[in-house]
C-alpha cells in the first residue's frame, strides 16, 4: 500500500487540477459568454470545453422556423480569437465569423427548421510561445421570446 | 540499488501521468462516426509550428432546452393544460439514477410550460420538485435557497422566472457533465425533449393533421430525434469501454419511437442566406417538406404516451 502511495497522491493532485480548469469553463460560460446573448434568453444547455490552439469542435442542433436566434462562440483570454462556421446538411457554408470581423456571436431566423453543424475551431497564435495555450470554449445558444 | 529503485518509481510515475494526460485527452477527442460530412479544410491551410498537436475533434450534441422546447410548443398554437403535466406527488417515486435524470428533464419542461403560460404559483410548485430531485441527484447546488427566493420574489415576472429556469438547467447540466456523468446529463435532456413531445402531442385536438402547425412542428421533432440517437450512442459506453446500462436501455425504449418517426416524412432543401436585415438578423431561406398522415400522428402520439408514462409512473 505504502508503494502506491505516490501514485495516489500524484492521481489526487492531477484530478482536482482538472476539477477547478472545469469548474472555471463553467464560471467562464455562466458569467462571461452568457453576457453576449443579452436580448436573447439563454436555452440552459451547458457546451464548453478545455481546448488548445489548434484545436477544433463541432456541434449538431436542430434550429426551429419562426424563432430568432443568437449564437455566441466564446473563447477565454488565453486564446486567440476563435473561428467558427455555421453550416446546412448540404455542406452550404452559411455563415463564417473570418467574413464578418471574427464576430462573437451571429444573430438569425430560419424560414423553415434545419439541422445545422457549428465548426468551431481555436486559431494557432501568431505569437511564438513553448507550449499552445489551452483555455475554455464555450458554444452558448439564445432564443427570443414572442 | 536504492538509487536504482528510485528511477523506477520515477519512470512509473511519468507512465502513471502520460496514462492520465492521454485518458484525459481522449475524453474530448470522441469523434463522430459519420464526421465526413463537412470538412474544415478552410481551417486547416495554416501551416504551422504546433502541427503534430492532436486535430481531435470534441463532438457537442445540442437538444432544445426544456425552456426551448416549451417556447416551441407554444409559438406553435398550443394552449395551457395543467392536467398534461407530470403529477407533482410523483416526485417521492423515483429511486433509481435513470427515472431521478428522466423526471428532472420532464419536470423542468413542466417548469417552463408553466412559466411561459404565466402559471406563477404552478411554477413554484415545480422548481420546487426540480430542486428535490436535483438534490437527490448530488445537484444541491444548481437551485439553491437563493434560487427558490428570487423565484418566489419575481413570480410575476416572466423575463426574471426565465432566466431563473435557463440558469438552473445550465448549473445541473454543467456540474454533470464536469463531474464525469455525461450520460446522465444526456438523460436528463431526453426527458425535457420527450416530455415537450408528450406535451405537444397531447394539444393537438381532433381536427386534420395537414396544416396543422402543432403537428407540422411535432413532426419536425424527427431531425431532433437522429440528434438523440446519436447523443446516446455516444455515450454508450465509458472511457473504459463499460456500456451504461441505463443509456442501452433508453436506446433500446426508444426503438418506438423511432419506427413511429419513420413513417413521417420531413424533407428540408438546401438554404439560401439572405442579407441581414434592419435589425441585424441573417434569413436563412429554405423549404421544408412535411407529410404526417393521421395514421402516422396517432401512432406517433401512443409511442410517446406509452414511453413517457413508463417514466413517470
């Protein structure tokens, strides 16, 4: 047991590590990245990760017709801006924040519903550093209410 | 040979931290199974220093909210109907980890019907049974005292009691999904979806199916539906590779429903981006084709009663 002792408390240390980065992606999403769908009520789904630059996530939702919806893409100060595309079932590619001056969030309504794809990618910083950095994304979704 | 030993406890302790580095890596690295969809080459012509770090995607699935879902049930016509809700006194009857995640879903979708029709003192009634199952659930957290009192506080104002639902929802979401219990948020956000189907197809009244808004947006819960199945499957298993068996079963219940969708056609044409307008807000413009058959409904409506009745018995 003694031998494993090191092994435990190593495991220990390195899991409340990972504990607090989580609980701050919360905090970041909750406090910060919500602040961008003012105007718009906040679904409640929680989407946020820990990535690193060069990094990419996508994300599948169904958008409904009549509703007007914001989409905000935060990502934490250690990163560089953070890149992202919306796009159709038919690889259309319908919005791209690189056309649009790296905007946070993109403000729209459908016609009719459509299941969407969100390619969300952290840009490699042109800044030289020994190691990428590693910060929290968050994808937040708001609706208006009518 | 003491010094020897010491090395070898060393080099184990570096196996022991790659081990917990590459498990914590491949937690965000699930990749979709059908992600050759869509490429992402606009993003890759970069070339740079940091190429040899991990391009693994992390895969979100987004289902409408509770509070979503109600808002879609009721911009589609539908009225208010207390009785439709899951009984409050159900609340003490669920012991197991799959229908306390199921019925925190339903109940926080009640919750937010209620909101949105003005029902203050029913939505008090029904934070108050979110809280206790999320209590239950380890969830003490996301609706505390203060919670319950600036509900109580703001009853009358539907603006605040939204923003009290959206941020309860995202605090027990977010704790389960920090937590490692991914799967158990992932039920939880299949009873809020099957609940508002419950809801809505219980509105429809007796009148024809086609061109009925409800039952055109009911139907359109099918491209929902492949987001559900495909949320599950991905969390079938666990970074072990053990199955959850509370996920195979959901997967397994939900076989029909899934037949019952199959006999609804939902049929959505490529979208034309128009410039925003006025107000700064793009129109995405395209066609949806839908044919829902009064046979294909009624068979639709029985699989969710049967299936959301089972949960909350």
């Amino acid at each position: 047991m003694k031998n494993f002792l090191p092994y435990i408390v190593t495991l220990a240390i390195l899991s409340s590590c990972s504990i607090v980065v989580n609980a701050q992606c919360k905090g970041f999403a909750k406090k910060l990245c919500k602040l961008e769908l003012t105007g718009y009520v906040h679904d409640g789904n929680y989407h946020a990760a820990i990535l690193t630059e060069g990094e990419e996530a996508e994300l599948y939702k169904t958008f409904y017709s009549g509703q007007n919806y914001r989409l905000a893409i935060c990502g934490s100060e250690a990163l560089p801006p953070i890149e992202y595309q919306v796009v159709d079932s038919y690889r259309n590619v319908l919005f791209d924040n690189k056309q649009h001056s790296m905007n946070s969030t993109w403000d729209f309504k459908l016609e009719s519903s459509q299941q969407l794809k969100i390619l969300v990618k952290v840009p490699v910083s042109e800044k030289k550093t020994e190691f990428p950095s590693s910060g929290c994304v968050a994808i937040m979704f708001g609706f208006q209410d009518k | 040979m003491r010094q020897f030993y010491f090395n070898l406890r060393l080099v184990n302790l570096i196996v022991l931290l790659g081990l917990f580095l590459l498990n914590d890596s491949c937690k965000s690295g699930k990749r979709n199974q059908e992600g050759k969809e869509v490429g992402l080459e606009d993003f890759l012509t970069e070339e740079d220093i940091f190429d040899d770090i991990d391009k693994a995607k992390k895969i979100f699935y987004s289902l409408p909210s509770p509070l979503e879902t109600a808002m879609l049930i009721k911009s589609a016509g539908a009225s208010y109907n207390e009785t439709v809700l899951n009984d409050l006194n159900n609340v003490e009857k669920y012991s197991t980890n799959k229908s306390k995640a199921l019925n925190l879903g339903i109940y926080t979708t009640d919750l937010s019907f209620a909101c949105l029709f003005d029902q203050a003192q029913t939505s008090l009634k029904y934070m108050d049974a979110t809280r206790q199952l999320a209590t239950e659930m380890g969830i003490s957290d996301a609706i505390d005292e203060e919670t319950m009192r600036r509900l109580e506080q703001n009853l009358n104002n539907r603006d605040v009691v939204m923003d009290i639902i959206s941020e309860t929802f995202l605090n027990s979401s977010s704790y389960l999904k920090e937590n490692d219990q991914q799967e158990v948020a992932a039920i939880v956000l299949v009873g809020g979806w099957l609940e508002g189907l419950y809801i809505g197809t219980q509105m429809v009244g007796s009148g024809p199916t086609k061109g009925n808004k409800l039952v055109d947006r009911i139907a359109e819960q099918k491209l929902s539906f492949s987001i559900v199945e495909r949320m599950l499957q991905d969390n079938k298993k666990n970074q072990l590779g053990e199955e959850n068996r509370d996920i195979v079963e959901l997967i397994n219940e939900l076989h029909s429903l899934k037949s019952a969708f199959a006999n609804i056609e939902v049929q959505t044409s490529a979208i034309k981006v128009e410039d925003e307008d006025s107000s700064h807000v793009t129109l995405l413009k395209s066609q949806t084709k839908i044919n829902v058959t009064p046979e294909a409904f009624a068979e639709l409506k029985t699989a969710v009663k049967t299936l959301r009745n089972n949960y909350v018995q």
